[in-house]
C-alpha cells in the first residue's frame, strides 16, 4: 500500500495478558524484537519514529472487516436477509453458517471476532499510556493520541454492538495482572468511555490528509464514527448534529472535502496493477477506508493471523468454476469460493435500480444465455455480490497466494451512507432530511420520492448492499425478528452473539442469555 502506513511492513502484538509485543521491520535499523514472556515497554516507546510503528500495528485489526476467512461482511453478510452464507457445503465455516441459519452457538464462535478487537484496544491502551512520556512534539503527541483513542474507540464499539456484554479495559494489562477476573461492564459504560475518546480526539486530528497519509484518520472520521455511536444509542439529535459537520451541504462538498463521486460504479472498481496510485482509493467519498494491497505477499501460512493485507472478501464471494463460454461477452472474473450469493429477495427488491448491476452479477442468466458456465454451490442463487468481484487484470503477479492478494480496499464508511443515518436520525422529516435523501437519489439517476423512515431504510438496503451493514441495521431498528424469522432468528437472543467458549474457560465472563 503506497503510503506511510505500509511502507513500513510492521506487525505489533499487545496480547492481552502477555504485554508480548512481536515487531518485524523492513526498515534496516531496527531489529526483530521476540521476547517471550512480558514486553519491557521501557525500552520502546521511546520517541516518535517507535511510537508510529506501534500506531501502525494499532490500525492493523482494520482489516478484520476484509482479510481473513473470518472477515466482518461476509459473516454478518450471511446473517442478513440479502445473503446466505454459501460456499462449498453446509459445513464450509460453521461460524459463517451458523449466522447465517441462527445454530450459532458459544463452541462455533469463531474466538476472532472477539480477540481481535481486544488485541487492537491492547495496542491502543499501552499507546495512550506511554505516548506522553515520548520525546517528540507535542503536535506529534496530540495527533497519535487522538488516533489510538479514536482506534480504541471503533474496536470498542464493534464490540458492545455484537456481544453488548464485554470487559471495559483502558489500561495496560501486564502479565503479572490478574486478567482471568476482569468483570463485564454495563454497555452504558462502554458506550460513555467510546463517546469520550472520540470527543477527546476530534480536535486533535487533521481535517484532512493527502498523499502517503491517506488511510490515517481525520477530524470528519471522528465525527462521523461518533455520530454512528450516539445513532446506535437513539441519540438521534446529538448523532444529526455531528453527521451535519460531516456531511455539509447535501450533494455538495463538505468542510472536510467529501462528496458523492459521480458515478456509483466507481467506488467497487481498482486501478491499474501498473499505477503509482490508484485512482479509485480514497475518493472523495470516502470516510473511513481499510487498506489492501498485494505487496504484502500474502501467503496461506499467515492468512487470517492479522500480518496478511489482501482483501479475502474477492475470492469469497465469487462463483466457483466460473468459465468464460463466449469470451468478448462474458465478464472476465475469476472462480471463488461461492459464498454470500444473494437471495432472490434481494435481487427482486432492486429490479429497476440504477445500483443493481454493480452490485449484483447475475452469473445463472449468463449460464442460460450460454455466454459464461459456473458450478453452483451451497445455496446457490445464480446471484453474486459484484461489489468485491475479482476480475483477472486483479490477480496479484507478485510472490504470495493469488487468492489472498487482492488489492481493493474496503469502505467502511462513506458518504452516501452519512447522508441516509443523518437522514435517519432526523427522523425522517424536514427539508434537509428530504435533501439527504434526494442526494443519495439522484447521484444514480433516480427521482425524489418523499422521505420516511421506510424511504430511508429502503435507501441503505440498495445503497450499502452487501457492505457489511444490513444485518446491524435490521438488529437496531428492531426489524429482525421479522425480517430474519424464516432463517431462525429469535427474538431476546440473536441480537447479539455468543461470547466465545474459549473466552469464558478459567475467566469470571458471563455467557449472554439465550446461549
């Protein structure tokens, strides 16, 4: 990735209970540091350039939401009413499949999803202690504080949103510590402590960054990520008057730069293997973007262990033995691994939208047409996300596993989806939720129709298809029980998930109800 962030290939683990810290640089002047055992952060931390590096490894848990076998948007992809888990067979994931069909159960769990968040606030908590004692500005202290604060803040909140019941940890747990008995806090605590980083951090951070520093946070990020938060609590007014700073005037630029770029297709296409920059990253749509590259050279030994930097949801979600029968006709996209095809509900609900072939690849109407054959898989629809689909100009020709190298990056907030939660948490009502609305709208060509509270649930359904967000919405909206009934969703219980098994063995944790 062609800036600052991974220039410098680095891997920082701050295991929680351990203080083991492992760095791998390719920079000459520093060495492997591999202790066993508890980490002497006295001798790091010590200035800027080992305080960044640390900084680096606290974003790397990002890329929990696209690297990995057990990556945030196909999981919870599974989970919505859009999508099935898919794959090979009923038993390809039985983390992904039991979402999906709602057996999920404490030993299915995959442990990931919770461990890897807590890595991510382990980094971020030894950060925010051993930053003021650094010997670098204090413009330079105040920007890497508000950045773990800020990172601490988002690994919090995926948290208390998929289990609500979690230990509240902020600082350093060394190995000395008796981290068996770390209590679980009321998700209000958890929810305050989030608001607080992020109100600490905001002024801090820059209102915008350009060249290497793209990827890094900003001011608006910030701003946006707390007005998810206080959304996600029903603090509707204070969550519309941060999305207002974000998202300026509807369809126009925002004080942090942002805008609707002007053709939706653009934000699922990747630049040129051959480009310095690839023009589609970090548009100006773009809030909060989690980076990928091939230059990683991700490999089957390490995939999933949080060193890998390519996007695994590509190879997922495409169909398996795909083939092209008429070449000049056919899509060029390369055979996957079939999971989250698309349930013909969805596929219905977006009949006459403008959005519905970027984000959906009819590949069984090809099939019929004879232009392209597939081997359908588990839960085969004939339908596949198109939003991740790789093609064959994407295919990594650097060292490392194809598959695990795809170089698009993933959005996890943009600005379309700002405009529909402002929209939202104005309640559906007024001039300037209508103009919201009618933004998104008419940015693909379609006409104003008035706004509700149905109108912008509708929006994000074809907007953020497939992005990870459904399956949090229909939860917070309260629309699961029936929404999800016929996959098994039931109501008091799969609104959050199970805590792992392995989480709770030797440890004071409390199963959530129901499992």
């Amino acid at each position: 990735m062609k800036n600052k962030i991974y220039k410098i290939s680095i891997a920082v683990s701050l295991f929680i209970g351990t203080g083991l810290v492992n760095v791998a640089c390719t920079n000459d002047n520093i060495e492997d540091v591999k202790n066993l055992g508890a980490f002497d952060t006295e001798n790091f931390f010590r200035n800027e350039q080992e305080c960044f590096f640390a900084l680096v490894g606290t974003y790397d848990p990002l890329r929990k939401y696209a690297g990995g076998f057990e990556n945030m948007v196909t999981f919870f992809n599974a989970g919505s009413d859009d999508f099935y888990a898919g794959g090979g067979s009923s038993t390809d994931g039985a983390g992904i499949q039991g979402l999906s069909n709602y057996q999920l159960n404490p030993n299915t769990m995959p442990a990931s999803y919770w461990r890897d968040y807590y890595q991510g606030i382990s980094r971020a908590n030894v950060l925010v202690e051993k930053i003021p004692q650094a010997n670098m500005s204090d413009a330079i202290k105040n920007r890497f504080m508000a950045e773990s604060k800020t990172l601490r803040a988002l690994y919090y909140f995926e948290l208390v949103r998929m289990f609500k019941n979690i230990p509240l940890i902020l600082t350093q747990i060394k190995a000395t510590d008796d981290y068996y008995n770390i209590p679980q806090a009321n998700p209000t605590a958890v929810y305050t402590q989030i608001e607080a980083d992020l109100l600490a951090a905001i002024p801090n951070l820059p209102m915008t960054v350009s060249g290497d520093q793209k990827g890094r946070l900003t001011q608006g990020a910030a701003r946006a990520l707390l007005g998810k938060v206080y959304l996600y609590q029903n603090k509707k007014s204070e969550a519309a008057a941060q999305f207002a700073e974000v998202n300026g005037t509807p369809g126009g630029t925002s004080q942090y730069g942002y805008k609707l770029v002007a053709n939706f297709e653009d934000l699922w296409k990747v630049g040129a293997a051959n480009q310095s920059i690839d023009p589609y990253k970090f548009s100006t749509e773009s809030i909060i973007e989690v980076m990928h590259t091939n230059k990683g050279n991700s490999d089957w030994g390490f995939w999933g262990q949080g060193n890998d930097e390519g996007n695994s949801i590509c190879i997922m979600t495409a169909p398996r033995s795909y083939v092209e029968t008429i070449p000049n006709l056919a899509p060029d996209v390369v055979s996957g691994w079939a999971f989250n095809p698309v349930t013909q509900d969805l596929f219905n609900f977006m009949q006459g939208d403008p959005r519905l072939d970027a984000t959906i690849l009819n590949i069984k109407a090809l099939k019929q047409s004879g232009i392209a054959d597939y081997s359908p898989a588990y839960m085969d629809s004939g339908y596949f996300l198109n939003k991740y689909m790789p093609t064959k100009d994407e295919v990594t020709t650097l060292p490392g596993a194809a598959e695990l190298n795809y170089r698009q990056n993933y959005i996890y907030m943009r600005l379309a989806d700002t405009y529909l939660m402002e929209a939202e948490a104005l309640n559906g009502t007024g001039a300037r939720a209508q103009a919201l609305l009618d933004a998104v709208r008419a940015r693909v060509g379609l006409a104003s129709v008035p706004v509700s509270i149905q109108a912008i649930k509708d929006e994000r359904r074809r907007e953020l298809a497939g992005e990870g967000h459904r399956w949090f919405d229909l939860v917070r909206w309260g629309d699961a029980p029936s929404k999800l009934a016929s996959r098994g969703f039931v109501a008091g219980k799969n609104e959050i998930l199970p805590i792992p098994y392995t989480e709770l063995t030797g440890t004071i944790l409390h199963q959530n109800p129901g499992y």
